[in-house]
C-alpha cells in the first residue's frame, strides 16, 4: 500500500499472510520490519522510522559524475532496468474533480494493467497498455453538468500515458542534461539514491536514481503552460495552467515496475471576449499498484467488458463487501474536507449504491 502525506495507511492482511513480515519504506530512512502476527488484535499502531545514517571511512572517495552524467546513464538503462517482457498489474484508481475550489465528483476503481514491456514505443502519445475493470464505484457528482468542462476521455488511461520512462518522454539535446544538479545522495530500501534535478522558466524536474544500478525508483515533475488556448465551449475558452506528478518505482524479481502515480492538473475558463477568469477546474488522479504478474497468461485476466471506453460510463452495481476488503490510499485531514463537499448530496456509500 501507499501511505499518505502523514503517513498514515490502512492495511487488509489476507489470514495466510499471518507469518510473513510487515515492510516499511521510505526515501531518506531505513527500513522497518517487524512480523504480521505481532499485529494482530491491534487497532492503531505508530511505526517510528530511524533515518539513515552510513558510517564513513578515513578516507572517502567522492565520484566525479554530474547530474548530467547520472541522467544519462540512468536513461541508457532503461531497457536493463525495466520490464521487457510481458507483465500485469493489479491497482486501484482514484481520480476527484474540483470546479471553483468545491470537490464535486470522485471515482474509484479496481482495475487490471497489461503490457508487453517496456520496449520503447514509436509513438510516445500513443497507451501501449491494456486496462480491464474489476470493481468501480461513483459519487452521484459524476452525473453533474460540470463534467462536461472536464475531458471525457479513459482517464486512467491518461494518466498511464505520463509515465515518462515507460514513454521515452525526455528530450535528447544536450541542453536537457546540462541542466541538471546533484543534490546530496540519499537512501531508500537500505541503499544509496543519487537525487538530481533542474528548473527552468516554467518546468521542474526531479529524479531519485539507484547508485548501484542506475534505475530510477522516483520522478517528481511539474509543468506550468502559457495562455494558450485548448478548448471553447460556447462563450468560454479553456486555458492550461500546470500539471504536477509524482511516479514512484518498486524493485520486483530484479526490475523495476511502476508502484504509485499521482497526477495534478489545472485548466482555467476565461469569458472568449473579455478574457476575465470565469471558473478554474482541478482533476486530482492517483494510482497504487497492489499486486505484479511477470507471466500472465492472458492479456487481462477475469476482468469485466467494459460497456464503453471510459471508466466514468460504468454502471456496475456497487460492491461494498469488495470495498470494505480493499487496500486504498487512506485520508488526509484534507481528504476530510474533500469527502465534506462530495456528501453535500447524501453519504458517500449511499451515492455509490444509488449511481
């Protein structure tokens, strides 16, 4: 699972898991073990993490590498680092959408990712993977007439195609590399991470790499745009203002697969005329990854047929067993205010039931 900005998380540990042992990690401290079954019959427990700390010798021999040459390495590897064969994954997807400053609609789902590798593709807007439907579930929101300023797209299939290592999404002129800065090394999972980044006018860029092999287990990137104009609805014209992400990385059976994803964009909406703010539009968009396959047998195992390309037209009836059973990212004090505006039109499992 993936904790949130408090660390906090909820955990559904299947009954033959009792034996094995609890993992805990985060970039900067060391790991944290400690077996399933001293857990159990407890409620709320408070995990304390040592930060990491490496003894040096006399005499330290600091390598000559820049963030340039770190960049550069660690994109050479990608095909070393990363799957290239065929793999599944199994996540939960969550996106919120917010029209000026109020959370009107939220959608959760259970769905399974296929692809053939990461080969990379000659298209780099083009989604290489394949999304199935296990479970879904919706805020009554999703029937608002605000939806209609939001692009109606597969979402998660959006936000698939902003993974920038699976995509090959980097520049290849020297500028790119030049520009970037090494930080002091951090550590994650007991090892050292290199951490580099750069910042230009309107872009921020920052990437945790593996000093022993290179692989990039992080990518922090925001995106501000000019005053170009996307879209026009009837009197008004839409305008992008940011996209900010984070992609974190898991290390399975030797290679890297994607564990989380969290994506943040702004449009605005200006009267056509008089170019005066109207109303401003966030979607929020996350993905937790709760299981890997490294040789499925089918290309999206025990799914549901979807009726129409999009998660948000799904009607399946809600499952609140499953979802009572189900690792998702818990709440934030935020999250608080964020479920405050959804249930100004009942309780959210109410709506789920009712969609």
């Amino acid at each position: 699972t993936f904790s949130n900005s408090l660390g906090e998380f909820d955990f559904h540990i299947p009954p033959e898991c009792k034996n094995e042992l609890l993992v805990i990690s985060m970039l900067g401290y060391e790991n944290l073990q400690t077996p399933i079954s001293n857990l159990i019959g407890r409620d709320t427990i408070i995990f304390r993490l040592n930060k990491a700390v490496q003894m040096l010798d006399e005499v330290v021999i600091q390598d000559s590498l820049d963030g340039g040459d770190i960049a550069r390495i660690a994109l050479s590897r990608i095909e070393q680092n990363y799957p290239m064969t065929p793999f599944q994954l199994d996540g939960f997807y969550r996106d919120l959408k917010k029209i000026g400053g109020t959370y009107f609609s939220l959608l959760e789902a259970a769905v399974q990712i296929y692809d053939e590798g990461y080969e990379a593709p000659k298209n780099k807007t083009r989604l290489r993977e394949r999304v199935g439907l296990l479970e879904v579930r919706k805020s009554l929101g999703y029937n608002s007439r605000f939806t209609k300023y939001f692009d109606q797209n597969n979402l998660l299939e959006d936000l698939l195609l902003h993974n920038n290592i699976r995509y090959r999404q980097f520049p290849d002129e020297e500028s790119f590399y030049n520009s970037f800065k090494r930080a002091r090394t951090s550590y994650f999972n007991g090892r050292r991470v290199f951490v580099i980044s750069q910042r230009q006018s309107d872009i921020f860029l920052r990437l945790y790499i593996d000093v022993r092999n290179y692989a990039i287990i992080r990518l922090e990137y925001e995106r501000y745009y000019d005053n170009t104009i996307i879209r026009k609805k009837r009197d008004n014209v839409s305008k992008y203002i940011y996209d900010k992400k984070i992609i974190d990385y898991k290390q399975y059976n030797g290679k890297m697969y994607v564990n989380y994803m969290n994506l943040e964009s702004k449009i605005n909406w200006y009267d056509e005329k008089t170019d005066s703010l109207k109303f401003e539009t966030e979607l929020h968009q996350e993905l937790l990854i709760n299981k890997v396959y490294t040789d499925p047998k089918e290309r999206i195992a025990s799914t549901k047929k979807m009726r129409k390309y999009g998660l948000q037209y799904q009607d399946e009836q809600y499952n609140k067993i499953f979802w009572d059973n189900y690792n998702v990212i818990k709440e934030t004090p935020l999250d608080k205010k964020i479920v405050a505006d959804l249930e100004q039109l009942g309780a959210l499992d109410e709506q789920f039931d009712n969609y």
